[in-house]
C-alpha cells in the first residue's frame, strides 16, 4: 500500500482554529519537537493493513488523535500495547504526568478485542483533524459546515486506500458526511454521552450480519 501520497495531503495546514496533528506542535503539552513525525509512523502503522473494517467518526478529539496520531486511540492506550500493529516501545509524546486517556477510545478498542476484530479495523475521522476553541487547544468542538466540507477530500481519499472495507459510520456528524461522498455505511451510535452500550451493540449486530454473507 502506498500511504505516501494521502500522509502528504494530511500534513497540509489545517483550517483555522484546528490543531493538525501530523503537522503542528502544541508546546502546552508536546514532549519531543518532532510530535507531528512521530504522530505520523504511528498512524502509518495503523493504517498499514488490508481493513476488513473502517469505522468513521466525528473529530480528532484533544484527549485522543491529538495526541496519539490515530483517531479513537489515546496515549495510554498505546502504551499498554492495545493498539495492533503500533509498537508499546515508542516513546511518549505528551509533558503530562499521566498518559492521556479518552472513554470514547477505551470504549472502541475494548468493542474490537471483544469481537476479536482489532486487527482487522482501520479507525479514521469525517473531519481528520482536531477543532477546538479559539485559543484553547484542550478542547473539543463540532466542526461547522464549512470545515466539514473541507474535511470531505481527505474522507474520500482515506476510504481510497481501503476499497474492500465495510464502513461504519460512529455518531451522526461521520453519517451526514459519508452520505455527501454517496458512501453507503452502517450507522453506529457514538460511545460517547452514554452511548457505550449502545454503540458495543450495535457493533456486534454489525459483525453478525457481515459474517452471515
């Protein structure tokens, strides 16, 4: 699989009042100055598969793909070695004293374990990088209109590199978005606000179906 031309595209500034975290450097809470570099050989790595899963969510959040690199993946989790393909080696890359944690990501990967299909799936976002704030970087906020376009060439040419994926579509802002690319995806509730349960659920119905065909 050659990613080269898609990780080019990704560390092109991002739009205002965005962090891209394959190419910017927070200094509040980036260890090493070479974050964007690091953050890039690790979603290299997780993107280095033939996915029989793509789950799509909303927006890189501050407590995960921020920091991580990879969407729905926080640093602790990298560190406890539960992402595949990502080494538990690497070094860490936040001045926090305890590694970041999102729910959302511990909700998504404990779902892929338990389906025993983690290393089958690709994670990427509607928006790819992290909008928050005017001047507060650790935040999370929903992308406008206009930044949910600008985020739709980078949707398509991710799904590019995947075209024997089953797409799944978690919360209804990744839903909207694959329906304006005209990508038929399976609709999952969003972990997050409650929706653990429900999200775990629906994902195994999902698995259920697609190992019935």
């Amino acid at each position: 699989m050659n990613l080269r031309p898609f990780l080019r595209a990704l560390q092109a500034p991002s739009p205002p009042h965005t962090f891209n975290p394959w190419r910017d450097v927070d200094p509040s809470t980036d260890l090493p100055a070479n974050a964007p570099a690091e953050r890039v050989a690790r979603l290299t790595a997780h993107l280095n598969i033939r996915a029989r899963f793509v789950l799509i969510g909303e927006a890189s959040g501050y407590q995960g793909c921020k920091v991580s690199g990879i969407p729905f993946t926080s640093e602790r989790l990298i560190l406890e070695g539960d992402i595949p393909r990502v080494t538990t080696q690497a070094a860490r890359l936040s001045s926090r004293p305890r590694p970041w944690s999102e729910p959302s990501a511990t909700t998504v990967w404990g779902t892929l374990h338990d389906l025993g299909i983690a290393d089958q799936t690709v994670l990427w976002n509607a928006f790819a990088w992290h909008p928050h704030r005017p001047g507060n970087p650790h935040t999370n906020r929903t992308p406008t209109p206009a930044e949910r376009a600008a985020g739709l060439p980078l949707l398509s040419a991710a799904l590019a590199l995947f075209p024997e994926a089953q797409v799944l579509a978690v919360g209804r802002q990744a839903q909207f978005a694959l329906e304006q690319l005209g990508v038929a995806a399976t609709a999952l509730r969003h972990p997050s606000m409650g929706g653990a349960t429900q999200f775990r659920q629906q994902l195994r119905a999902a698995l259920r179906r697609s190992n019935s065909q």
